[in-house]
C-alpha cells in the first residue's frame, strides 16, 4: 500500500467517524424532541425528554461504545444500534415527520453499516 492511499484511508476512517458521532448526537436529539412533543402532561414530557436520551445514552456507552468494558461483538452491537436508530425513526413516523423519518432511518443505519467497512472496531 503507498503512502498515499494509506493516507487516503485514514482520512476516509476519520470522515466516517466523525459523521458516526454526529449520528449518535442526532439520536439523543431526535429523543429529546419526541419526549417534549409526547401527547402527555408537560411534567411527563419532560421526564421522557430527559429519561430517554439518558437511557439510550447509558445503552450505548455500555454495549456500543468502542471503549465500552462490556461491547457487544457484531452482529448483535449492530442489532442493537438498528433498534435504537429504528425506534427513534419510527416515533418520528408516528409523530408524523415521516420524511423525516425515512431520512433519519436511512442515514444513521446507513453509518452504522458504514463504520464496519471503513473503520471496523470503529
């Protein structure tokens, strides 16, 4: 491999990467959004605003994260991530964005799948 596409690499690595997190942080938002827009009293929008991207950060940072003590090997880390990534879409369906959903679904399942090509461990 020449230097130069092993530099190319890298910075493919790097690009994919930096947008995987970006996706992570999109996820949290997407959460937060549905618990404030949830048809409940304010107190329990707030509870699921705050409760849900805490706990889909908790999941991550446990089974996900690549410097998780206990990460899931693949396929089931992927799994896992797919559910999450679906079930924020899919309350963004529901909710009725659903362009947005499709877009979001596509997007952050499509980095996941995308990680383990380019920056597999990543």
């Amino acid at each position: 491999m020449t230097a130069q596409s092993q530099f190319g690499r890298t910075h493919a690595k790097t690009a994919v990467l930096a947008i995987r997190f970006g996706t992570e942080l999109a996820l949290l938002a997407v959460l937060v959004i549905l618990g404030l827009n949830a048809g409940i009293a304010t107190a329990g929008r707030i509870v699921l605003a705050v409760a849900c991207p805490v706990v889909a950060a908790i999941i991550w940072g446990i089974a996900i994260a690549p410097q998780a003590r206990r990460r899931l090997a693949d396929p089931l880390r992927f799994a896992v991530e797919v559910v999450l990534f679906g079930a924020s879409a899919t309350g963004l369906g529901v909710e009725g964005s659903v362009i947005w959903a499709v877009i979001f679904a596509v997007v952050t399942i499509g980095v996941a799948a995308l990680v383990r090509v380019v920056a597999p461990g990543g």
